[in-house]
C-alpha cells in the first residue's frame, strides 16, 4: 500500500452538506502524511483522481455502537449507509444519498468510499490504508477510476523508461548481434565436427568389430602362408583384405574382401612356382594365382605378387 500511496495523486475528500431539499460540497486535497488542504471543487480534476466523500447534515444520524438502533443498522445494509468511529455509528438511508451520487456521476466521479459523519482527514486516512493492488483488476467503477489514475502518474515514467531502453538496446545490439552470430557459427562448426567424429568413431568401431570376428581365421591363415615360404624366396608385403583405393578422410574403407595378397622375392622362376605349388597344395584356399612376376631393377632377383582367395 506504502508504494501505492506513493504513485497514486492527492487524494481528493468530497465533504457533502445534506440538507432537506439539496447539498453542498467542500472539496479538500489529502497527501499522505499530511492534513487535509481546501481546494476549488473542480469536477474535472476530480474526475482524473481519487475521490473519497464523507456525509453530514440533515438525515444523518449518529448512535451509540451498543443501542438497539445501530443493531438494526447494520444488519440492513441495503437501507443504510454506515461508519462506525471512536464507539458511535453514523447512518443515513440511502436514498438520501441518491441525488448527490448522480451528479457525481454525470461529472464521471467515481468515489472509491462513502463515509458518514467522517472528518475529511479521517476518510482520507482510512481510503488511503485500504488500497490494494488487487483493486487495481477489478471489473468496478472504482477499480477503473483507480487503474486510470495510476496510469496517468506512470504513463510518462513508463514510457521515458521504455525510451530509454530502446535506445540502450539500439546501442547494443549491433554488438550483440555480432556476438551471437559468431557464437552461432562456432556452435554450427562444432556441432559439425561432433557429428563427423561421432561417424568416424561408428566406422571405426565396426571395422574393429569385422576384423576382430575373424581374428583367429586370418592369423591362421598367415601362419600357413609363412609356413609354405620355400628356402631363398623372401616376403615383402603380406596384405590381407587389401584397400582397392587409397585411403580418403571421411571416406569409407573399400577394399577387397577375403583376398589375400602375398609380396616377395625369389632368386629365380623355380623357386616362385615352388611357392606357388605349396600354397595351392593348401586345402584352405579356394584359388591361388600368380598375378605377377618381373625382375628386380639390378635383375638380380624377381619380384613375385601372389592372390590367394581363403
């Protein structure tokens, strides 16, 4: 409510006179903290502000709060019209009060509370501390007269204050924007060279996976091949599922399945084909070819390449 009080405008107390044809109003401006200050009854700034209006006069009624009168008061709200203060209770009928409500609302003043027998400071202490911020949303007259007199003490706040940011967000942003943009493509980049290593570590996996199946196979089969090796015939290269093409990053592996290719030398033809008939002697292999035979560059030796198929 403190805060409230503080945003809100004066606070505007209607004094109303009844008497027995008509009334008379004083007008009086209430701070908080502050006593009351007479003022002009100005039905325009009234409209714009909040207003309170206390009663006296000819047909209000004052009692004690314990008679049997001010029982029948209270349990007849509709009738009557009531403030309890300092052990009295001050009443009037309602529709006393009817005329002086029209034209208020022909003025477009809407009081947020009636008083009865009330002095201006008092009815501006208690409207004051009954303030909420709930009232603020309420479908009333009053919640709206309230909401609209908040509005116009913080309209050109709020709007310095949004002026303000936008121009704070002007100044920065191209900054910012340069920033996420680079954020941005450093998380692309990223997120690019995870998923290409995530692909290459599942290659990778499934190629351990294939060779290790066949583990056992392939170092008996190279066991065999080493054991059919004639005296003075000298391996230099034992492949074993060959690549058919050179090796490409972010490329797939292809190469020749169960093909082995055996690399070496001999001092002469007689010991190739020796070679050659052992390993097809082999009952493991399906075939067994001589791919190639040629001298060596000093023509000393030939170099021999051998296609087994297990």
């Amino acid at each position: 409510m403190a805060l409230l009080s503080m945003i809100l405008p004066p606070l505007w107390v209607l004094d109303v006179a009844l008497d027995d044809a008509s009334h008379t109003i004083a007008a009086w401006r209430c701070r908080t903290d502050r006593e009351a200050e007479r003022a002009e009854y100005d039905t325009a700034a009234l409209a714009r502000g909040i207003v309170a209006v206390t009663v006296s006069g000819r047909g209000v009624v004052a009692k004690p709060v314990s008679s049997e009168l001010a029982a029948r008061v209270r349990g007849d709200a509709e009738t009557f019209l009531a403030t309890e203060s300092a052990g009295r209770i001050g009443f009037v009928r309602r529709e006393r009060l009817q005329p002086l409500l029209d034209e208020l609302a022909a003025a477009a003043i809407r009081p947020q509370r009636l008083f009865v027998a009330t002095s201006p400071e008092e009815a501006a202490r208690e409207t004051l501390a009954a303030l909420r911020w709930r009232q603020l949303v309420r479908p009333t007259n009053e919640g709206s007269a309230l909401a609209q007199a908040v509005a116009r003490r913080t309209g050109l706040p709020v709007l310095g204050l949004l002026l303000l940011l936008l121009s704070a967000n002007a100044a920065v942003s191209p900054c910012l924007n340069a920033r996420r943009q680079t954020l941005q493509t450093a998380l692309a980049a990223r997120t690019r060279s995870g998923s290409e290593a995530a692909a290459t570590d599942a290659r990778q996996r499934a190629l351990r996976l294939e060779f290790s199946a066949a583990a056992t196979n392939r170092a008996l089969l190279c066991d065999r091949i080493g054991a059919a090796v004639p005296e003075h015939v000298a391996l230099t290269a034992l492949e074993v599922e060959p690549l058919t093409r050179r090796f490409e990053a972010h490329k797939p592996l292809e190469r020749r399945r169960d093909a082995v290719v055996v690399r070496g030398t001999a001092p002469d033809a007689g010991a190739v084909s020796a070679f050659v008939e052992r390993l097809a002697a082999e009952p493991a292999w399906r075939t067994v070819r001589l791919a190639a035979v040629e001298r060596t560059h000093d023509a000393e030796e030939l170099s021999f390449n051998i296609e087994i198929m297990p």
